[in-house]
C-alpha cells in the first residue's frame, strides 16, 4: 500500500514551503510527492505569495531530494504544447534519476486561463487524447529514429524526439470519472489510474469500468495501479481532528464522509475499505502545509499499519 502526499498550492504556498514538505514526506518515508498544476485559488483562499508552476517545482525538488517520487495530479493539457512537456517532464526525470511520474488531464478551469491569458478550447478532450498520443510518441521513439504525427490540433514533422526521459517507461497516470472516454484513453496510454475525491461506491464502479476497456483493449486488469485521491486530516484525539479540520475551513463529519478524517485507525480502516474495491495507492490531500507534525502523526500511526 502506497501513501504519497498530494499538495495544492494554488491555494498559497511558495516553493520553500513546498520543498519542507517534500523533504518531510521523503524523510518519514511516504512513496511520494505531488502537486497541483493551477495558476489560481479556488474557494475562499488567498492564494499568496501566489502561484508557482508544477514543472518548475518539481524540476528543483528533483534537485533537493534523494529517493521520493515525483509528479503531478494533474498537468493540465491546456498549459503546455505536447512536445514541449514532453522535453520538460523528461528533462526533470533526468535531473531527479528516474523519480518522475506525468498525470496528464484535459485541464478545466476556465478562471485561470482568463486570468493569465492561456487560451481555454471548446474542444479540451480531443486535444487531450493528442496530446497523449504525441508525449508517449515521443518518449518511445528509438533514439535516431524521428517521430511525426497529423492529427487535428496538432502536427510533428520529423521530430527527434529528444531527450528521453531516465526510465525505459516513465509512467503516465490518467483519471477522472468520465464513464466512456476516460477509461478509454486510460486503458491505450496509462500506468495508472486515479479517480479523485470519489466514494466507495463510485471508486468500484469506475474501477470496473476502467477493468472493461483495458479487456477490450487486449490488456490485463491488473496492468494498471488503480488509485484514490482524498483529502486527509488525521488527530491523535478528537480534539486534534477538529483543529485540523477548523484550520482548513471544513468540518469533521464532511471530512469523514468525503475524506480519509478522524483518529489514525478509523483512517486505516476507511484505507482499507477503499483497498477492498481494488485501490493500492493512497494520494492523501494536504491543504495545511505549514502542519508537518501532521506528516509525522500519519507516518507514524498510520502507514505503519498499512506496511
């Protein structure tokens, strides 16, 4: 069982604030670190110092740790031209020795692109299936061979493809809870599969459903990591629970319905309610990032139990 820990800090957060809780998570050994790829906060925050991009984070923090994974939940597609993140996301998996991991959306939120002047398409997932196509094209082109690609949105002649990434696959995660394209596009390109912020019952049904396609697609169901993403706010007592709660905005009941919230072994319970639909891979949402005895209390009581 894999607990990686999952940042958003569209919400507020500078890059040292990112890379304590990197190294925090790498030191109380947690498989993983991940972010957000948003310009702009969503809800009530205020989103200072203010924005910093995923691929310019995680190309420092590929620098400044050692053994942890690396990626993102995910890269909006209508951020960066395919082959450019393809020439990115290798060059940070070269600069961290083969620790990267690419989750690749369509990108949704039409606020951001308005804010910062990134053009927001009718047509998201058409672009995104082609994007998918060329990103993995790239990266599996034999090294002096060169790839090219017509498609509808975009068109490649004789690229290099260059550089590779370190890893022979480095591995591309797609989710969401779409019920036909989704798994689709899962099942041709994807490593893993991750449905966020889903319940019980919605995680089983879009598990299947991805289970579905990789059969039609001549692929086992278990070549997949099949994943969940849930907010997490764990207290050794109630009190503690609720003192992460009110400093996040949430309440204690909504987080244990909708999230992995309450002392450390409801939380490994509901893990492994979750386990028993098919999840081996926790990404546990942490809003306050300035809390790492929080880190330290799930380390210790929880993914304890888990290993």
């Amino acid at each position: 069982m894999d607990l990686r820990i999952f940042t958003e800090p569209q919400q507020g957060a500078s890059y040292e604030t990112l890379l304590s809780v990197a190294k925090a998570a790498e030191d109380l050994g947690f498989d993983a670190f991940f972010r957000s790829d948003h310009y702009l906060p969503m809800g009530s925050a205020d989103g200072l110092p203010g924005p910093t991009d995923a691929w310019i984070t995680l190309a420092g923090l590929a620098r400044e740790t050692e053994r942890i994974r690396l990626g993102t939940l995910m890269t909006a597609g209508t951020f960066r031209l395919p082959g450019v993140l393809a020439i990115q996301v290798a060059q940070v998996d070269q600069m961290s020795g083969g620790r990267v991991e690419l989750g690749l959306g369509a990108g949704w939120f039409e606020e951001e692109h308005q804010a910062y002047g990134i053009p927001f398409p009718k047509e998201k997932f058409a672009r995104f299936e082609e994007q998918l196509a060329i990103v993995t094209g790239l990266w599996e082109t034999e090294v002096g061979k060169t790839f090219s690609y017509d498609g509808t949105y975009y068109q490649l002649t004789d690229s290099p493809a260059l550089p590779k990434p370190a890893q022979a696959k480095l591995p591309v995660l797609i989710g969401g809870h779409g019920a036909k394209r989704t798994p689709r596009l899962a099942a041709q390109y994807a490593d893993e599969f991750n449905i966020p912020f889903a319940t019980l019952e919605d995680t089983a049904t879009q598990f299947g459903r991805v289970r579905t396609a990789l059969a039609e697609a001549g692929r086992g169901p278990d070549d997949l990591v099949y994943s969940n993403a849930l907010i997490v706010c764990v207290g050794k007592d109630d009190a503690e629970v609720a003192r992460r709660a009110a400093a996040i905005g949430r309440e204690v009941d909504e987080l244990k319905a909708n999230g992995l919230a309450g002392s450390p072994a409801e939380v490994v319970d509901k893990i492994g309610q979750y386990a028993a639909v098919g999840s081996s891979r926790f990404y546990l949402q942490v809003m306050d990032l300035d809390d790492l005895d929080h880190l330290e209390l799930i380390s210790a009581q929880v993914q304890s139990q888990l290993s």
